[in-house]
C-alpha cells in the first residue's frame, strides 16, 4: 500500500493533480474520471484547489470528506519519466508524421 506526502493541482491542466507519494515517487494523476455522483462537485476548479492530503488517511481530500483510494492514485497515475519521453517524442517530426496518420 502507498500513501500520499503531497498534492498540488496542476495549474492550466484542470482536474489533475501532482502526487508525492511515500515511496518517493511522483506522479500526475487524472481526477477527471472520478468527477460523479458525490465527487461531481470536484468538477468546479475553486473547490478543485481546495486539495489537501488527510493526515491520517493519508490520501487526497476535500472538504465534505471527499477522498479517493491512495492505491488507485498511484495505479493511475503517470510518472515523471514517462511524461518527459512524451515531451521528447512529441517534439519529434516522427511524432507529429504520426499524428498526421493516426
């Protein structure tokens, strides 16, 4: 099991968030997905920022006891060295004759 150290929203990338996890891991994780029913008010960026990390939980929150499964963050998310070899490829004319095709 992972607990979450620390999150923050990413700015310009609504409802997405940068996980610190105890592991030392780091990773960006897509909330999106989890916007509804109960959590559909996560879909306002205001309340959106309102993130915090539940100390003894340890997971992410928001006011109202509004939580998500620390595991199913980790599984979900995307780590830092896969998005720098996105960031890489996509700045290769391969990459964008691909997109071209696809």
């Amino acid at each position: 099991m992972v607990l979450v150290n620390k999150a923050v929203p990413i700015p310009g990338l609504d409802g997405r968030l940068f996980v610190h996890f105890d592991n030392g891991e780091q990773k960006f994780v897509n909330i999106n997905p989890h916007m509804d029913g109960v959590l559909d008010i996560l879909k306002n960026p205001e309340f959106f920022r309102k993130v915090y990390v539940d100390e003894e939980l340890r997971t992410v929150t928001w006011p109202g006891e509004l939580d998500l499964d620390p595991d199913s963050l980790y599984e979900e998310g995307i780590g830092i060295k896969e998005i720098e070899s996105i960031i890489k490829a996509a700045k290769t004319p391969q990459f964008n004759e691909f997109l071209e095709r696809a």
